[in-house]
C-alpha cells in the first residue's frame, strides 16, 4: 500500500526536523518546505495528502497560505492541519475561518498528531474515491445519451434523435422562410446481400455506406439510420435543386465502391428527394412522406438514381 504523502510547512528548523521525524516514524512520506510561497507551486507539483501547515511563516502567514489553497481548484480538496502556539478560541476561529481543516496547538502529542493526520488522510480518501465515482457517473450518463440518440450498428443518429431534429429544422425553415431538404436513400437488393453472404457481410455494407455518406454531406447537414437498410439525409438552408448535388455524389461514391464481404455484388442506391416547397407538406411528417413517395419513384423507375420530386 502506498504511503500517505505529507507536505510539512514549517520554518522552524528544531520543530520541522522533530515533526518529520515523528511522521516517517508512522509511515508517511514528508516533504518538509520551509516558507509559505513555496506551498503553492510544491502542492502542484507532487501530489500530497494533508499539508501541516504552520500559522507563522517567515514570508507569509498560514492564514492567507490556507485561503489561497483553499481558492485553488486543484488544491482546494486538500485536507489542512494547521500547526499553531496560540490556543485563543479567536486564533482558532480565524484558522477554520481560513479553510483548515484541523487546528493543532504546539508542543503536541506524537499519537495525538499521529491520529489527526490519519483522519485527514481518510477523509482526504473518502472524497477521491466520490470524485472518481462521480466521474465515472458522469462519463456512464454520457454514454447512455449518447446510446439513446445514436444507431449502434452505424454509429449515426437513430431515428428518434433525427425525428426531433428535423421538427426543429422544420419550424426553424418555416419561420425564416428559408429552403430545407430531405433526401431518402435505400439499398438497392439489400435483401440479395443478406440471403447470399449473410447478415455479418450485410452489416458491414451498412457500416461502409454510412461512412460515404457522411463524407458526402456538409457538417451541418444530418444523415440518420432511419432503419433497416434505409437512410436519411436533411439538408438545411438548401432547396431541393442545390441537393441534387450531394445526393449525385452519395450516388457515385456508393457505385465506385468496393464493399468488403459481399464478392462481386454490385452494391447501389436510390434516391428520394424533396424540400419544403413542394405542395401540402405543411410539417415536419410530411416532408418525409413527400422523400419517401420519391425513393417509391426511383425504384420503380430502375433503381440506382435519384429522383426529386416533381
């Protein structure tokens, strides 16, 4: 087990040397610095577990040692003890006052100091091991959200998180009077993939294709896995002719590449386009509707095209 780490504040060369002697005698590791600014920059630089502190120092007092400590984000958690030959209530006060910790009276017990450095260094331990299960709280919770919004098998956003950003899209557009475009893309034969090189070789071309459509679209655009073999792209701030460019480009990426697991298999998509112009698209449900009667269209027109709505 590792040792407990003392900082020593004490300018008294008799007293420090005693004190640290002390210490080590129960099994602490002691750093023994002699005047106060140099709290700050040892605190820092190794890591310690209590800081002894005295109230009397050559260059600044221990009072305002401990309040600067205390103010400190990566200090301020560090026990206090602070070391004193005033007894006076109002001594104490001030020291507490200050942000100590413990206050102890000189001349001291061995046992006795021996006792306060050991609380201290466990509650020092208690508060470590909650910052560290908060952290991990904090970083499960992060997780979890992201879980909760992100399609596991892609890594891009799931139906329900996109189905929230395009309301907000939809009504951000509808406001401002400006352009919003949707595009629908479906595996062409996807079921053929399946069947023949199975659903490990299927899921792999999911994977792949969410890559090149993500590097054919803008970083403000939104692409989601609207399942299945099914994606959506939305495309804010842009009409339904400017869209015509990204989608040609998912278009011509998905037929140049050479999907891992599937052999020869050519892979292809069709594509669905609309925008917020068309005729009775009047919310978020219909602009989604009005992409997936286009996709209908460029199936049934052969596949491995786009098709805008007219």
């Amino acid at each position: 087990m590792a040792k407990a780490r003392i900082l020593l504040v004490e300018d008294s060369r008799t007293q420090g040397a005693e004190t640290k002697e002390i210490l080590e005698k129960y099994g602490y590791d002691v750093t023994w610095i002699h005047d106060g600014m140099s709290v700050f920059r040892r605190a820092k630089e190794k890591s310690c577990d209590v800081i002894i502190l005295d109230s009397v120092l050559p260059d600044i007092n221990g009072i305002e040692v401990s309040r600067w400590l205390k103010l400190d984000q990566e200090t301020k958690g560090i026990p206090i003890i602070m070391l004193t030959v005033k007894g006076a209530v109002a001594d104490k006060v001030q020291g507490y006052e200050s942000g100590a910790d413990d206050y102890f009276v000189k001349p001291y017990d061995a046992m006795e100091l021996n006792a306060r450095v050991y609380a201290a260094v466990r509650t020092k331990a208690l508060r470590d091991e909650l910052i560290h299960a908060n952290d991990e709280l904090k970083d499960m919770l992060a997780r979890a959200e992201i879980m909760a919004i992100t399609d596991p098998l892609t890594g891009l956003f799931n139906r329900r998180r996109f189905e929230s950003l395009l309301d907000l899209e939809f009504k951000k557009a509808a406001r401002y009077a400006s352009p919003l475009s949707c595009m629908m893309i479906d595996i062409d034969h996807f079921k053929s993939v399946n069947d023949t090189y199975g659903h490990a070789a299927g899921d792999s071309v999911l994977k792949d294709l969410a890559l090149i459509i993500q590097r054919c679209i803008r970083e403000v655009d939104t692409a989601c896995r609207w399942g299945g073999e099914e994606f959506v792209v939305l495309t804010p701030m842009t009409t339904r002719k400017s869209a015509l460019q990204p989608a040609g480009k998912i278009l011509r990426c998905v037929s140049d590449y050479v999907f891992a697991n599937v052999g020869d298999h050519k892979i292809t998509v069709s594509i669905g386009l609309a925008d917020i112009s068309e005729q009775n698209i009047d919310d978020a449900g219909g602009l989604i509707r009005a992409a997936d009667l286009a996709l209908y269209e460029a199936k049934r027109n052969g596949r491995n095209r786009i098709e805008p709505t007219t």
